[in-house]
C-alpha cells in the first residue's frame, strides 16, 4: 500500500543563499528522479530545510512501480528477416538490445511508415519501491548544484557541506542507505544549542513535531511568520 516518504540530508551550516536555492531546486529534482523511476504519487513535493539539514517529504508514494508494457518498432522486415524466415543479424540484433526472444518478434504495419516493419512486445514486471529508494535518493543528493561543494575525510562524495546524518524513512521503516560515509537511519538532530542531540522519527507525519519539540522549525515559511509575529511585537 501507499506510504510517505521522508528523506533528510543533516550537515554543518549551510549559506542562507545556497540553502534558498536548494530548496527551490529540490522538488523539481525528487520529481523528476521518481517519474524517471516510473514511481507514482497523487500528490507533490514538500521541501523543509534550515541551515543544518535539508529535507523532502513526499506522500503517498506508490509501494511499487506499474507493470511496463510496450511496443518497440524496429527495422523494415525485409531487412530482419532472411527470404527463409530467420532471422539476420539485424533482426537478431533488434531482439538482443531489447531483450527479448527473436520468437517474440513479429511483422506488422506501422502508421507512417510503407510496407512491413519487425515489432517487439515487451512487458516489465514492476519493482518494489523500497527497493529503488536507495539509488534514487543518493542521486538527488548528489544532484543539487552548489555554486561552491566540498569534500572531507577519505570520502568521494561532493555536498556544500560536510554531511553528519541522514535519515530515510518510508512509512515507518528505514530505507536501507548509505552515502557520505553515511548510513541512513531515524535519528535527526535537535537545535544545536538547545537540544544537540539525537531525535528519533518515527514516520515523515512525526517530522516536524518531533523537531519542534527538539527547538527545531523546520519549515522556513513557518519560521519566517514567527520571525515577523516577534518583530511585530517589540515594535509594540
């Protein structure tokens, strides 16, 4: 069954300008590798961050991805079969690359196109989502385009900071992940003066009240109305 998605990148301090441009490039990048990766969700991409961390809710993420079924048109038929009926070796080359049987072909007119063309039916049972989580997420991370990236420690990875944690959860289970030298888990972090320690997630609906209460907002709109409500009232 559908489950939420929570995906959490903790570092040291990140640029008040660089974090801005994260968050708005986030959901378009965590769109485009989940439709990459034929994983559907009715609904969009919420993006939460503050100096510290960087994070992506996503909801109602399909628990695997549909059965793939297509048609693939290939070479004329003249040039995929012998005047025998086997196969060349462009027809044979056709059902190698797409992976299918050279039995599975057949000959078919295609709109459009004059005389008779090879076609491939191909079905492709889908995945399960927690198993594509891993790959998908290191890929986001590693995607987001800083104008300025570093490297620490004996590691490869590239990030504008140094990354300390990262929690990944689907439902209530951690996706198996590990990038930075970092293994992905269920503890984020509170405040650093005020609550600097680990803070356990449950699922991606306890985010943000667990950070809350760990001194943390971590939604940047809601941070930004209760700067101003503060401002506010030492005008009065």
């Amino acid at each position: 069954m559908p489950a939420d998605l929570l995906f959490e990148i903790g570092c040291e301090e990140i640029p008040a300008k660089m974090l801005a441009r994260a968050l708005v490039e986030l959901p378009g990048l965590v769109e485009s590798r989940l439709a990459a990766a034929r994983i559907t969700h009715p609904a969009g991409v919420r993006v939460l961050g503050t100096p510290r961390r960087l994070a992506v809710i996503v909801k109602q993420l399909a628990d695997r991805q549909p059965d793939l079924h297509d048609e693939i048109v290939g070479p004329p038929a003249s040039a995929a079969f012998a005047a025998d009926g086997s196969l060349t070796r462009a027809g044979q080359g056709f059902a190698a690359k797409n992976g299918v049987e050279p039995s599975a072909l057949v000959k078919r007119e295609v709109a459009g196109k004059k005389g008779l063309y090879v076609v491939a039916t191909r079905s492709v049972v889908g995945l399960a989502t927690r198993g594509l989580l891993s790959e998908l997420l290191t890929d986001v991370a590693r995607s987001i385009a800083w104008p300025k990236s570093q490297r620490w420690g004996w590691g490869e990875a590239a990030f504008v900071r140094p990354v300390q944690w990262l929690v990944a959860l689907l439902g209530g289970e951690v996706v198996p992940l590990r990038w930075a030298g970092i293994t992905g888990g269920r503890h984020s972090r509170g405040h650093r003066f005020l609550a600097n320690r680990p803070i356990e997630i449950a699922s991606a609906d306890d985010y943000v009240d667990a950070l809350r209460a760990a001194h943390v907002v971590v939604d940047p709109l809601v941070r930004r109305d209760l700067v101003s409500a503060e401002l506010v009232r030492l005008e009065r």
